[in-house]
C-alpha cells in the first residue's frame, strides 16, 4: 500500500516513509474496507489522536462458525500479540494482554450443507470495536468458539479448505469509519459496501427463515463508552 501511494499520490505525506506515507491505520491482510491516509502532519497527528482518545468508531461485518444465541453481546477479552516463536504473528487472549472491547449485533442466521452432507449454522454480524488490538475481532470471536470463516490464522486447516471453497478470503469487512472531520471538526461517516466477493460467499448460503432482522440496533450506550469502557457483564456472554 505505501508503495502505491507513493507513486499515485503527490500530497505532502505521500513520499514520506517514515511515517508510512501517511497511513494512519491498517487492516488485517484480507480484510477490505477503508484505511484513513494524513495528506499533511496536522491532519495525520489530528486522526492518530482521535484513535488514541478513542474517538473513531469502526464498524465491521463479519460471518463467524456457528451460531450465536443471544442477538448482540459485548466481548471484554484482553489480547496478547506473540511476537516470537512459532505463533510469531498471532494473538491470543491472555489475563496479562492489553484491555480490548468488542460489541457485536446479530444481522443474519444462515446454513450450508458440508462436503459430509451436514447443515453447519452461521452467523451475520455488525461489529463495533473501542479498542484496536492485532486481529482483535478474528481472536475474540475465535475465543467464543466462533472462529470467522476462512479465517486462514485460525482456523483448523481442515476447516479452511472447506470454507475456501465457497469463501475465498476472511469474510472481514470493515463497513464504516465515524471520525472528526481534521478541518472543520464535524462529524463523518465514511460508508464502504460489501464487496462483491463476499456477497457472492454470502449468497451460497440458506437464510434461516425464522430469523427476523431487528429494526434497529440499540448502540447508544456503545456511544456513551468513555475512554474506559464499562466491565464487561459475564453473564451476557455467549460462549
């Protein structure tokens, strides 16, 4: 990406490698969706410290392994990134990780019938994420006993062949950024679709025909988090 931007880009941060050509986040590798990019050092310093003060709410869709009872739920899990050994790369919850908070709504209920003639279930979901560990949605739902599909870290290898043959990449989608505009100071919402290749993973799945898609979301009090989120309630937990 920083390749790219340096030879597509003429801004004032664009051949700046040290700072990453401007990049002031990142998505995992396969997942899609928007990545903010400073053209200048007020606005990168202006939108790294809305995600240090936690003022960036991003929001993601993903589809997980089987399916999740309650219809929204949040995930209080601290998460260690290993940095050496042969799990270099990978995270894992851990009591000494750092603090990470994930909310999550129910959007779908789907099956498909496995290569072995068995209805496996799946579940839709939109997520939100405070905090912005390595892999923190894949690790968390992972943690749950949901791992997400085609997820190619996580997953057991005789579960990804059979979700790469339907899902060709992690079905992770980042849907939308809500950030302050680093002019003006108002409000956006920066929307991105579903991409076509996981539309098309989406649509080789059977919707559950009892499942009844909520009007509307209740994320007020995801709104009202302070920078310290609230203690996560375990009996909410869906494990």
């Amino acid at each position: 990406m920083q390749v790219w931007i340096r030879q597509t880009y003429k801004y004032d941060l664009a051949r700046n490698e040290p700072l990453e050509n401007g990049i002031v986040h990142r998505l995992d590798k396969e997942t899609s969706g928007p990545v903010m990019v400073g053209k200048n050092m007020k606005g990168f310093e202006n939108l790294k410290q809305q995600i240090n003060h936690h003022k960036i709410i991003k929001e993601y869709v993903c589809l997980v392994h089987g399916r999740l009872e309650n219809s929204q739920g949040t995930i209080e899990a601290r998460i260690h990134h290993i940095n050496s050994g042969m799990n270099s790369g990978m995270s894992c919850v851990w009591a000494g990780g750092k603090p990470a908070f994930t909310k999550y709504w129910v959007e779908g209920r789907y099956v498909k019938k496995g290569k072995d003639g068995v209805l496996y279930p799946y579940t839709k979901c939109r997520v939100m994420i405070l905090t912005g560990r390595t892999h923190q949605i894949r690790v968390h739902f992972n943690h749950m006993g949901h791992p997400l599909v085609s997820d190619p870290t996580y997953l057991v290898t005789h579960e990804l062949d059979e979700d790469r043959s339907w899902c060709s990449r992690s079905f992770l989608h980042s849907r939308s950024l809500t950030l302050r505009n680093t002019e003006t100071d108002k409000q956006m919402i920066l929307k991105c679709p579903l991409p076509y290749d996981l539309k098309c993973a989406l649509h080789t799945l059977t919707p559950d025909p009892l499942f009844q898609i909520p009007t509307q979301h209740e994320d007020r009090d995801w709104k009202e988090w302070p920078v310290d989120p609230p203690k996560y309630n375990p009996h909410t937990h869906t494990h």
